[in-house]
C-alpha cells in the first residue's frame, strides 16, 4: 500500500476510531468494549442490574433517544441491531416504554461488555447469504422486519435488520423481499469481490420458506403476485442467470432469526455464537 498511498508505518493496528483490534495467529478479534464503557457511564449505567438479552421475547416497540450512541455499537455487535432499530424508530415521539426497552439494552451491554466479532483466520473464502422475515411483526403498522447477513467463509462480514417498506399480503411475499434485499447485497459484495480477483457464481442464499423459493424459481408470473413491485422480482432473474442460488435451511438453523424478532435467552444465545461474536476473554 505504501508503493500506492503516501502512508507511515505507525506499528500494529490497535485502535480505530473507537473499535479495538486483536490481531492473533488464529485470527482478528473486533470489539468495541471502551466505546461501550464509556457510553454506559456516559448514561449513569455503568452499575445497572445485567440481563441476558437485550430485549424480552413479547417485546415489539420502535425508538431511540440515545443520538446515535447505540447504532454504531452495532458495528461490532450485531446481536443488538435489532433491538437498537426497533427502538430507533420512534425517535422522534419517544414514550416511557420506549425509553425503559432502551435502558434494557444497555443493562444487556452491562453483562456483554466485552463481546467482539471473531474471524478465523484459514477458514474457506466462499460468499454466503441467509435471508429471513418476521411477517407483520411491527404491531404499529403491520409491516415486516426483514433480516439478512452475508459471509465470506466463516467471518461475518455484513448484515441488516430493517422494516419492509409495504405491508405483505403473505408470509411468502415477505420471505420474498427479504430475499431480494440480501440478493442485492451479494451481488454489490460479488462485484466488490471481482476487482479484487475473486470470481463467484452460484453464491447460496438460504431461506427458510420455501413458497418463497418456488416463488422465485418459476417463471410464470401468477396473477397472486402481480401486486409486488416489479424491483423485488429481479431476484428471480439473477437466480436464472446462476448469479445466486436460492436454498431451503430449516427453521432450526436459520441464523438470521436474531436480525428478525426478539428470542429467548436459550435460542438467543446460540444464534450468537453461530455468528462468531464472542467473548474477547476467550480469544487471548
């Protein structure tokens, strides 16, 4: 980079702009624990009674009047985004359920203060999608929250949680948009790829519905689905080009349950560690 980039050499990457970095001979830990101490005391909860989720499984607000504080944890600590953006959305007219959902999220940082993101090094360089939806899940306005993340081998490189524009008449349709929004990104992450000398084709993307997978694999375009905006559908065409191919997974082991709907502890926990965040005491 030096040859290309008027840079110095200041020594190994340990800290960039509020992240902290690990760099071991199995792999790089990714953490924010500073940037979350300081915002715990910043908010007086740095002594706050722990919990072991961030939100309760009958939980389903919008809000956040933190300024932004939480959203870039969500950096390093994809295990919160949903909740943070659940809060998020009512920022603008925050109520006393809004703010007590907000506090448990910080007495969850309380407990997880010093979880990271893990990527392994030597683990295989194959691109990967999981796609899933929580069909009307928002009880203020009935859409869905949709959720995707991608992975190059076993390292967690992207993710999203995010409400559905429209409300879907089907859990099918809205499996469907979720889908195509994950599909989008692996083709950005494809291209991405290709200028730096990586070819991909076929890149699995898995879906727990498979009405929404027979949805994209057939071609006839049924008068049921006539009222999905056309933008959705060029999923179905990158799956005819072999630029994706679009997969079952089982309930069981569809990751992307935690970018979706509030978990219990057990399932929560588990969903976790599929997705390398860990425990920065762990990987010394």
């Amino acid at each position: 980079m030096t040859k290309r980039f008027e840079m110095s050499m200041m020594g190994e990457l340990k800290f960039f702009l509020g992240f902290q970095i690990k760099q071991l001979k199995e792999g790089t830990f990714l953490c924010q624990t500073k940037y979350t101490q300081d915002m715990l005391k910043k908010f007086g909860m740095e002594n706050a009674k722990p919990t072991k989720t961030p939100m309760g499984t009958n939980k389903h607000l919008d809000l956040n009047e933190q300024e932004g504080s939480l959203l870039y944890l969500c950096a390093s600590r994809p295990n919160i985004m949903l909740s943070v953006c659940m809060c998020e959305r009512f920022q603008a007219n925050p109520k006393e359920c809004h703010l007590m959902a907000v506090k448990r999220i910080l007495r969850y940082l309380v407990q997880t203060q010093n979880l990271g993101l893990w990527y392994p090094k030597g683990s295989t360089f194959d691109l990967l999608g999981y796609s899933d939806s929580d069909y009307a899940g928002c009880k203020v306005d009935r859409k869905n929250t949709s959720g995707t993340y991608q992975f190059l081998g076993r390292s967690l490189v992207s993710w999203s949680s995010k409400k559905q524009t429209s409300v879907a008449l089907s859990t099918a349709e809205a499996e469907y948009v979720a889908a195509g929004a994950c599909c989008a990104q692996l083709l950005w992450m494809r291209q991405t790829l290709r200028d730096l000398g990586c070819e991909f084709s076929k890149i699995p993307l898995l879906c727990d519905n498979e009405s929404a997978i027979k949805l994209t694999n057939n071609p006839v375009q049924h008068a049921c689905t006539k009222h999905i905006d056309i933008r959705h559908h060029f999923l179905r065409d990158h799956e005819a080009k072999g630029d994706i191919a679009i997969c079952h997974v089982s309930t069981e082991n569809q990751l992307a349950d935690i970018f979706t709907k509030p978990l219990d502890e057990e399932r929560f926990c588990a969903l976790r560690s599929e997705l390398n965040i860990l425990d920065s005491r762990n990987v010394e």
